[in-house]
C-alpha cells in the first residue's frame, strides 16, 4: 500500500525559492514571507525527510549532495502539478480530456501523421485514441456512438461529411507473377484463375464488399500492410492504394496488371463527426486542422 507524502508541494516551492534566490532572506522577499517562517518550513522539510538538504557557506546557503537530487526531482513534482492544475483549467472550460478518431486504414498515414503532428502543439493535453478500420468499421463506430471525429469511405447515413480527399487503387502484382506474362491486354477471366489477396472488412454489422472479388481462388487478410506484403512475395494479385505502394512501383517491386479496364479506381474519403453532444473545441479543432491540409494539398 502506497504512504502518503510526509512534506508539501508549498514546502518543496520554498526549498527551490532559497537555492533560486541564494540564501533565506532574498527567498523571503521573493515569497513575501518572513524569514523565520522560510527557516522552519526548510527545517521542518529535513526533519520530515530525516536528510541535510542545505548547509550555510559564508551567507549563502548551499545544497548538500542529498539536496540537489531531490531538489532535481521536487522541480519535475512542481512541474507537474503545475500541468495538472491548468489541465484541470482546461477541462473546466470545455476543452476535451480525450478525442477518439476512427479512421480508415486506406487514408494516407503520411496526411494523417502530419495533421496529428500540428495539432499536438495547441492539444493542451488533449490525448488522441486512434483507431484504424476498414470499409464498415469507421461506419460502425460512428452509428454506436464510439466516434469524436471520423475519416471514412462510407458516406454514413444520418451524418453530415465532408470530403477531405480521393484515394487512387490500382491492380497489381510481382513482375514475375504468371498474369504478367500473358501477352494480351488483360481481361476478367485471366484474373478468375489467379489468386486474389482482399481486405476484409473490420466491420461486424454492417460488413461489405467492395471491388471486384470474382476470382475463384482468393486470400482474406485484415490488414492493408498485410496484402502488400503478401502481393511483394509474388503470391497474388490485389487493388492497393498507389500511396502504399508508390516505391515499389518505381523500382520496379511491383507493377500494375495490364487490364483492359478496371485497371484503376478512386476511393473518396468523408470527415466526419461524431454526435454532437460528443463534440468540443479540441476535436473541432482537430477536424479543422484535417480540412485545412487537405485544402492544401489540393492547392499546392
């Protein structure tokens, strides 16, 4: 069973404002307090510890060797009260403790991280829980109420979106892989006898497919890193987004099925929030910052 602390926060602020300032009375000034009652509260602290934090060189109080370690760690415990305390401001005025972000893993982790990484700066603490889906999950999540802010494929009914961005897909497989060795333009039924690597939906109520799954012989996996991994060994062929997999086509890794159509096709993906007893400035903010890249790169 964890003890409580013998000594105080108060007590430990007057022990920094002694070594600060160079000796007792220049603390007092600097504290408006008498100069006993910074005497006792420092003596009252090394009895309480049963340690020598000061010793008087001259005029000027010094730190004993026991002193400066813990005074290393009292400025971290000032510190973080000081956190705590405009944390708790914070949340009094309505800013969110936490924000749950559902977002589906075909979005570009590179515009996700980048949008995260400005927004951790004004989060005041603000901690994201981010959770990756695919296809139905984001929807899932938003329908049970799970969701502050949303990034899906899935236009959910009853909630107002907003598209952030258009995903490319593209057919693809090992340059060695026996589809590209047919010496024709590529029609469905090349693709009914080769293997096919899906995603599965993350989904549980409301799972579907999406794109075509007609191949006789297909391969399931949950995650998008999985299938192109599985497609970089040469062991099927898949639809992935061209942002995942833009190195390996260009060195050559990977190359793009020759069909005849189908070839490619364009995910849009929706921002949206969640119900709006669940929203406050930090996730407005945070949606903000999302539509503001996101116009950018249009810009740009």
């Amino acid at each position: 069973m964890m003890s409580h602390p013998k000594v105080t926060l108060e007590q430990w602020r007057v022990l920094q404002a002694v070594v600060d300032s160079g000796g007792f009375a220049q603390a007092a000034e600097a504290l408006h307090r008498s100069q006993s009652s910074v005497s006792y509260a420092v003596q009252k602290l090394q009895d309480q510890l049963g340690a020598r934090l000061l010793h008087i060189v001259g005029r000027k109080a010094e730190l004993t060797d026991a002193g400066k370690a813990l005074l290393r760690q009292s400025r971290q415990l000032l510190d973080s009260a000081s956190e705590l305390e405009e944390m708790a401001r914070v949340m009094s005025s309505g800013w969110e403790a936490e924000i749950q972000l559902f977002v589906d893993a075909a979005y570009p982790t590179r515009d996700l991280i980048t949008v995260l990484s400005q927004f951790e700066p004004i989060s005041r603490g603000t901690r994201v829980q981010l959770k990756e889906m695919v296809l139905s999950g984001v929807e899932e999540a938003l329908y049970n109420d799970c969701a502050d802010l949303a990034i899906t494929a899935v236009m959910p009914h009853g909630f107002l979106a907003d598209l952030l961005t258009e995903v490319d897909f593209v057919a693809v497989a090992h340059p060695d892989h026996p589809l590209h060795r047919i010496e024709q333009t590529l029609v469905a039924s090349d693709l009914q006898q080769a293997l096919q690597v899906v995603i599965s939906d993350s989904g549980i109520l409301r799972q579907r497919d999406i794109g075509w799954q007609s191949a006789e012989h297909r391969w399931t996996v949950t995650k998008l890193e999985t299938a192109v991994e599985t497609i970089r060994q040469g062991l099927g062929f898949a639809w992935l987004p061209v942002h995942m997999i833009e190195s390996e086509l260009r060195s050559g890794e990977l190359k793009a099925l020759p069909l005849h159509e189908g070839q490619r096709y364009q995910v849009q993906f929706y921002l949206v929030k969640g119900h709006p007893s669940r929203l406050g400035p930090a996730t407005e903010k945070l949606a903000e910052l999302f539509t503001l890249h996101c116009q950018n790169k249009v810009a740009a």
